[in-house]
C-alpha cells in the first residue's frame, strides 16, 4: 500500500502496449512523427480550439518550456507560495526564463487569495523601470494541497491580470484529477476561463513519462519559440513517438479520465475513513487524489505498521497520494490497520 | 530503405520487453530506484572504475547537463568547429552553463587538429581577467564526420590541457560505434586517456530513449551539482526506472556492442558498394555507422527510386546513417539499384 | 528643497576636487591604478581586517556583484519583501547569480523578523534536491524603512544561517548613516557581527557616482571569481582611478561620517517638525535620513506649496530623504510651511 | 611616452570642468536629467535622424547591452575572430543576452572577409530548431587591428544580412578615430551603412568613462528593453547627469573629432618614424590611432629605454597607441632614441 506520491505508482498497461505498437519500423524523429500530429489533433477536439502541444519527460520541465515564452527574463511569476514552480522545481522557472521573479502568494488551501492577488497588484507598478513587471499568474490545478480551483475561481484570478501585459498559466500535473472533480469540460477550466497555457500532466496518471505544455489560441504564435526552448533544454527527444504513444493510448477512449476518476475515488473513501479515526484532522477539502491529514501518532503507527507509505511533513501533518491503481480493498484494510 | 538518421530508427526489442518488465508496482521516483542502482552497478564493470551515473532523454540533454558542471559560466569550451555541441544544439551547452563561450577548432575529418588545438591555447592566457578561460575541451567519438579518435588520440588531445585547470568531456552519443571499431575497452577510450566525463547514449543505438551522463574518478565531486543540474533542468524523470530499464537490457550480455557491430558493419558494406560507383567519393573515414560521400546526382536519384532516404548536406555531399536494424540485403539492393 | 531622494543630491566638493586631482598623466586601467590600491588599505583600517574591495557604478551592480559570488544560480536568497535587491533593481540579483530565488521575508520597520527568518529555515530543506537551498540572507542598514539593525539585531539573524553553508550580504546603500546613528564601528557592525560582504555605498552620501563591494576575511578567496563578475558585467571601467578618488577623498578625514551625520541630523529635525503637525503620523524610528510618514493631504499641499519635492508611496504614505547637503533652515521653512 | 593604451590617459579638462559645471544642486536621478536629455538632441543633430542613446561606464557594458536587445538568447552573433567583443569582455555578450553564441570569423586586418561571412550564412540555416539562428552582426571599427572599415565596406557586410531577420552592430570604442579617418560623415558610416546600433566610446578619447549605446530608427522600438536592461545590468547609474556632462562637453565645438584627429595623427607619425626603422614592420594600415608592428628586439629595447610603454602581443609583435594627448614631440623623441 504505497501512498508516498503518484509518482511511484506503475504505468497503465495500456500505455505500455502502445509502446510497443509504436516501435514498428523507421519514423520521423524530433517530433515530427504520425503520432504527434494524431495527439495533436485528438487534443484540438478534447480542448475544443485551436492548439499546439510539444510533450515533455517531466512536469517540472513542462512548466519551466511553458513559463520560458510565457514570462520575459526580467518579469514577475505570480504563484501560491506553496507553488510547485516555486518550491519544488530547484529554481527551473528561473532558470528557463533567464532569471525571472517567482513572487509567492498566500491562500488556504494553496488556493491564491484574491486579497493577496490584489495587494501585489497595487504593489507591483507597470512600466516603472527599477521594477520587474508582473507578466504571469500561474495556478496549479489541482493545487499543492489537493484542492481544485472551480472554473468561477480561475476566471476570477485571471480576469485580475486583464488591464496587464501578463498570461496564465496552469500547471496541470494533476489536471485530470481537477477535471473529473469539478465536472467541467477541459475547455471550461482552461482557455475558456483565462488560461493561456495549460501543462497537462499524465505522468501521475497512468503514463511512464509524458507531459505535455499546451498553447491555447491566445498564445498560439508562441509555438516556435517554444519548440527552440524544447531543443535548447533537452527536451526534444529523438524518438519522440514514445511520448505521443503514451499520450495516444491515454487520451483514447477517455482512459485518462477513467483513471482520474478512479483515483480521485479512493482517495474520497480513504479520507472518510481517515475522518472516522479519533484525533485524525483533514486538513484541506480532498478534491482530487491527495489527503493531507494532521494524524495521531499511535495511529500513524498503525498505518505504517499494516504497510501503508505516505509522507510526513515537516509540520506533521501526513500526505497520502492515491493513484489510478489503488484499490479500495487497500484503503478498507488500511483503515482497518489504522483503528 | 532509411539511412536519414539513427534516431529514426525502432528501439530493440529487448528494451520494449525491459519496459514492461519494469512496470510491475510501486517503486521510488526521481532515480532513486533499483534498477538505476544496478545499472550504475554495471557501468562501474564495464569502465573498471568508481563512477557516477544520471539518466537524460536527449543526447543534447546529456551533453549540456555535463558541460554545465565541468564549465564555469565564464569559461571556454573548445571543440570541433562541426561539433553538435556547436551545430546543432540551439545553444544548450551555452544555457545550461550560463553561458559559456565554445571556441570552435578547424580539423579534417571532424578531428581536432593538434596545431588548432595548440594555437588556441597560446591565444588564450589563464588568469587573465578580461579574457574567458579554457576550462573544457569536448571531444565527439564518433566524431560529426564518423570517424573514431583512436585511444591515443584522445590521450593527445587531453594531455594538451594538462597544465590548465580544465577538463575533458566525451559526447558519445555515438560511444558504442567508435569503440567496436576501435577494438580498445571503454576504459582505455574515456578516464584511462584522460576523459573526465562521457555522455554515453544509447538512443542511436537500439534505445527507445536513454542517454547517460558518467562522471569519471577525477570528478565524482561534482554529482551532487549534477543532479541539482538535472532536476534545474527538468530531466529528473519522475518514473525513472523505465529509462533505467532500458540501459539495464541494453548493456546485459552486451548487447549494446553487438548493434553497434551490426551497424557498423552494415555501414562497411554499404561504403564497399558506394566506392565501387562510378563518381561516387567517399568523404571521410568509415570507422563507425555513417558515410558521407559525394555521389552523382544521376547515381543518387537512382538511390532514392530504389526507396532510400538519407540527406543531401548544404554542400551537396549526402549522408548515409545505417542503424541497428539496417540489414544486410538492404544495402545490397541499395547498391544495386544505384548502378 | 529636494526631499525625493539622497541620489538627486549634488556631490560633495571635495570629491570634485579629488577626481580633477586624480587627472594627471597616465594610470593604470582597470583598477590596478595606485588609488585603488590605496583605498583598500584606507579600507582595510576603517574595517580593522584583511579584505577586499572592488568598486562599481551604482547600488544595483555592488548588490548584484556580491551576491554573484556568494550564492549559486541555484540557490536561495532570504531578504526582506521590501528590500530594494527585491522590489527595486529591475530583477538584477536574479541576472548576476544566474536565476537564483529570492524568497521574501515579513517584519516591521522592514526589518526581518526572527520568527519569519525561523519558519523560512524551517521550511526550506538542506541537501533536497527538489528544492532551492538557503546560501543568503541579505540585510539592508539602513532597512528600506530608514530603520538601522543594531549590531546584536545583525548579528541574531546571522547567527540563524551559521548551520548552513549560507553566507551574510549586507546591502549598506546607506550604511554610513546607520553607522554614525548606532555609534559602533564599521567592524562591530559587518564581519563582527557576521557579515560577509558589504555593499558599501557613497553616491548617496556626497559621491558622484561611487560604490564598492567589500569582502571580509571568510570570503577572499571568492575575490577572483569577484573580478571576473565585474569584468562580464561590465563594470571593469577603463579609468577607475576616476572611482577610487572618490572613495579617496570620502574616507579622507572621516569626511564620509560627517556628511552622513549630517543628513541624519536634518532628518531628525524634520521628523521633530513634523510630528507636531496636526494629524501626521511618523510610520517607522528615523534612525538615518529617510522620513516615512502619513501626511494629512492639507499638509502635504502646503508642503509642497513651499517648494518641498518628496515621494508620496502608494499606499498614501510620504518618503522625505535628507542628504548630506540639505540645510537646517530648509527643515525650518519647510516646518513652517506646513503648519 | 606612455603607448599602452588610450585607457591609461587621462581626461580631457574640459570634460572635468563640465563635471564640476554639473554639480549644481540637485537633479533627476537615474538618466532623467537635463543634461541627458541635451546629449540626446545633440546626438540627433551629429547623426541626422530619430535615436535614443543611453549611457554605461564601460565599452564592454555598451556593447553587451547593446547586444542583448539586438540578440535573443538562442542567437547567433557573427564577429571577426579578434573582436573585442569575443576575445576581451570575458563573456559578457554571452551574459546579456542570455547564453548568445558568437561564432568567430576570419579575415586580414581584423575586417571581416566577404567570403568567410558568406561561407558562415550559407552554413547556418534560418528556421531549423536544431540550429542556433544568425541573428546579429557585429562590426568594430576602428577594427581590434586599428583599421577602419569604409563606409563601402560596412554596407557591403551589412547587406549581406539583409534577407535575415538580423541586426549590425557597430563597436564603436573607437568610432571617432574611424570617422575622422575617413572623412565621412556618423550617418554615412552607420544607419546610412545599416549599422541598427552603435557602442559610441568616449572613454578612450578624452572622458573619464563615459559610453553611449545608440538606436537608429530601425531599433527605437527596443529602446524601452534596453532601459530596463540597463537598470538590470546595474549600469543605471543615480546620478546620470555626470556621466551626461562628459559627452556634453566632449560633443560640444566638436571637440571629440579634435582629439581623435591628434591622436590619429600622432599614430601617423610614429608609424612613419616606426617605418623608417631597420627591420622594423607595420602590419596593419595605420587608419587610426593604433600601430601594430613587428620590431626587431635592440630596437624595442631602446624604445623602452627612451621611457616609451607598450604591449608586447604574444605573437611578439609590439601595439602602440597614441591617446589625445600624445605630444608630437613624444613622437620624435621616441624615434631618436629607437634608432
């Protein structure tokens, strides 16, 4: 029973065979291969709009390509102050942007608060020379504590950005997990509601390694520029097919969605249970696959004990990551363990 | 019948079955893995040497993850005036090390020129302010012309530095081609002749795609700095153990030297059959898995009827890659058709 | 009467002099001039320890440069949210230090408050390699609130670091004036206390154009790397001794102390005239030249009225700065003016 | 009879009086002052058309600023292997622009040949991700050899980039020399040319540090990004206006093209002096106010005798460099003592 993060878990097999199927006879490298172009267009129809998708090995990469022709060198990156981009990435957004100003924002739940978006605003002045200018909001979805920013709440922060030069990012590792939560369509939670630039993460949903950064049309004369990036970082792989593959598989027959679903599931069940336990706290609304929980010790002991791995906090509090693969007989006898 | 590049080419099957065989439950993310552990295990045999290892997705990738911490960002990096650190990189060494300056050398045969070599060091003073100093020389084995620096050519070029606090860097995207051909180990190719780091890839040969960098005795210290590297630069993979798994299957009973030997022979063949044509000139050495050759346009236009694909250069020659998987009839009615 | 900034302050005549004395014959360039090397021993007593000294052409580049060699690209810098390296140099440290993290730090007085310092540490893990360590923490004296840390105040803060591989940059823009208003030494206030490098500033304190990062005895050996930054920056300017005759004179006879002891006493007058104005309100200690203060509009209108330039902050308050040459009568007419 | 360098000079009293002219109260900081704001207008009288000029301490700071506007990051910057701008700024081209490459071309005298840059532009293709573009070339002039290119010659290069998105950039340490040199006018030998920029260089003709970056109408649009470079950069110095009052005065009755012709014609006697020597050789035309020679040991040793310094190149060739204030009779009394 491995809860430490969805990073460990396996591929879909699913994904596995496509890997298979796509390694049949020469193809064109960089990118430029058949199944790339056919996730491209499966993506136009998911995303209902016009688009350009480049794919990546990590999400961490994927944020950094995307935030490198979103924001200039010397601008200012809005984020929550629990940010990926600015607490778990060693400093990759700077590095891919030339050195640009991660700005970090408070908010319950990792969700920005308008107050805070507001303050810096008021703060932060355009055109003043001596000050980097804000040119990026970046919101995760899911964010950093499990919880999803709803349609109303992207299109608010983002309509603050409005009278800027300034774009929207999401950083989407866990998007799948936001979607399927909210009920939305992904039109709905991205470009429809702000959203310049989505990184869609399978990674932690099924894939073996495949991220993708996603131009919606707002941004779309980007794409080159982008493309220059992937080859500079690294990140245009040579047998790109591999990626798309994965990503083909994924998408089909909305498996992706199927396997987020799965998840998020779990982790609903397993936070009703964590919540039954006495002296156990749910710390943030389980909108996705992730619990955070402030969990008694001797409790916690018993988790371990009955064979669960999940992650301690440095405030205490314990992560527990569901993944499309864990089953609910799991949760039912962690809890059983755990009581 | 495609000659256009090795990185067109399938993945072996081995490595397919290596993937899916990985792909069985929970297992730690970000390298830290068992299979990346035994992988190193295995490389420390096949260089006979304590040595580090870390796993990319691009040649490119390798290449500037290793220039950025044998260069600092003020220093010079000397290489082939037709390196694909210089050519063909959009400037990823020039990114990842802040920006280094590579001073490109003049050299038949994609060699460095000894008396080039030797020029270069005389301009540049060390210890002198205003001027960038030479801290790397990067050789390429095989070379961009396909040839193969023999051990001791390595050793010459290496010794040149031996008085300034530089260091040797090997891309060997091509490694496993130059060593067949050559006949020596890989010890006596890399640390032996005073190579410090190698970025040894297997993506050209066989891989779906793997590239590793390895750190050699004289600087293990610098790991530490590497892998912040790899995680700044986006290509700490999260489920690592699949890239891993494919250098496992690739390096087990040594069959990453045995599509080496297929190619290269494959490319032997193919080089015979071209002399043979009437006006066809045979540019450089043969000693690995590329040909370049000046050939008729009438002789060419036959090639490509006869279902060929490979790349005419900007100065007319044309480049012929063979790969793991070329086989032998196919050259054989390659050359027939081009009579 | 120009109350906007000590930067709009003419220079002091006795550096006027000392760059027309410094205009005979030919000098060495780029610093290797014979007053130069004389201000580092002039330095060198005033600090009471060996050190280093290079010099630049504003606040900006002395911060930039220091910070160059003290933090890796990355890494994390801890400063204030109001300090000038974060809000007001146009993204600067990020540019010289290759992309390092500034995290901003909350405190009143825009002093960094030990429990924010604590949390910080807390927080950010060491040898994490997901993660942007901590290598700085900058002080600003005086802060950007005109409030000067005590030595016990700089030397609390330096001490959190000591367990880490981290080092203390001190932004001294203004640090003559925290100097003279604290009354300890200049070496009670840097290395004593634990500070490694000082920015240490004179064009706001009668220079015309003369800064110089100094580095105490735990960071010579970084001198080198120092010289190269400020050559790659471009602030290697060809006639330096045109700089260090500045420096010269400035030192000369503590004339440094006085100018600063004199701005800071206007500024104690004005913050007395002031504060007896009906409805203003003194918003932090006037420790050095700079005045923050909520000034009812009538008052400020009459202010100005009387021919006073001063800023009025976003958030509705006032900055007034004295500088080295404003006049005890003007802080009088000023006064009157208001009432 | 100092011939090191026209850095080790001192400034012209002209200059230094403006300077003490201009510390008159107190005056808009950061490049707003009025003096600024004169050199501007009178820089668009001397150059007959719309610019924008600001101002840096060093030729290495104009030039890299200049550079990182005119230059993305993945660009390539063509030069004559012996620029200033590869060979003595220790990378700061690099630093600006964000990891720029400079690639090196050949050519007698220090101008670069038609053939090499033709070869280069036909090598590096436009619109291939996989190459770093063309996308600036850079001009000095007078050359690192002290030759000056024509009005011809300069449009003859520039051209040739004229189907590119590209860019000419002109540094100019020692346009003046050129200028006068050839006798045409700033329009003719820049924008007129194609030059887009120009690095216009005070310093080493009579101000104590004092250098102009220059946008021609084809660029005034990246002036706004070149500000903000320039406060980035650390170059945006408080108090501007010192830095203005040099070129006020140095532009003002023309005096720059005064002492550039003196020191020009002090470059031309010593070479005929020089010239007349046994086994004396000259080894570039003498277009300014730098000769660079091949003289015999004795007769060196006798010039060094008679108290006369200058560099020895590596290559044991001698650079001597006249200055505004080389005196004829230096000149002479030279001479006499070599023979």
């Amino acid at each position: 029973m491995n809860f430490l993060s969805d990073t460990t878990a396996p591929a879909h097999p699913k994904l596995i065979e496509a890997i298979g199927a796509a390694n049949t006879g020469f193809e064109a490298s960089y990118g430029q291969d058949a199944i790339s172009a056919r996730v491209e267009a499966r993506l136009r129809e998911i995303f209902e709009c016009e688009l350009k998708v480049l794919f990546a090995v990590s999400g961490t990469a994927s944020n950094a390509l995307a935030l490198s022709v979103l924001c200039p060198a010397d601008g200012v990156i809005l984020c929550h102050d629990e940010a990926h981009i600015h607490r778990d990435e060693r400093g990759a957004p700077e590095f891919y942007t030339g050195g640009a100003k991660l700005v970090p924002l408070a908010g319950a739940h990792a969700k920005i608060e308008l107050s805070a978006l507001d303050r810096v605003l008021a703060e932060i002045p355009e055109g003043f020379v001596h000050t980097s200018p804000v040119r990026v909001l970046s919101l995760s979805n899911l964010t950093e504590s499990g919880t999803a920013y709803t349609v109303a709440e992207v299109a608010e922060r983002a309509d603050r950005l409005k009278h800027r030069p300034a774009l929207i990012h999401m950083d989407g590792a866990r998007f799948a997990n936001a979607l399927v939560s909210l009920g939305c369509t992904p039109a709905e939670l991205t470009w429809k509601a702000g959203v310049d630039a989505l990184c869609f993460g399978a990674t932690k949903n099924g894939a073996l390694g495949a991220e993708a950064v996603v131009l919606f049309p707002s941004v779309l004369d980007r794409f080159e520029a982008l493309q220059a990036r992937q080859k500079r970082g690294g990140h245009m792989a040579p047998k790109m097919r591999f990626m798309a593959a994965q990503f083909e598989a994924w998408l089909d027959g909305d498996l992706w969605l199927d396997l987020a679903r799965a998840a998020n599931a779990r982790a609903t069940e397993l936070a009703a249970g964590l919540a039954g336990l006495p002296g156990v706290e749910i710390l943030h609304p389980v909108d996705g696959n992730e619990i955070f929980a402030r969990i008694p010790e001797p409790v916690a002991a018993r988790m371990r004990a009955g064979g669960a791995g999940f992650y301690q906090w440095p405030d205490g509090s314990a992560r527990l990551v569901t993944s499309w693969c864990t089953r609910a007989d799991e949760i039912k006898s962690l809890i059983a363990a755990a009581v």
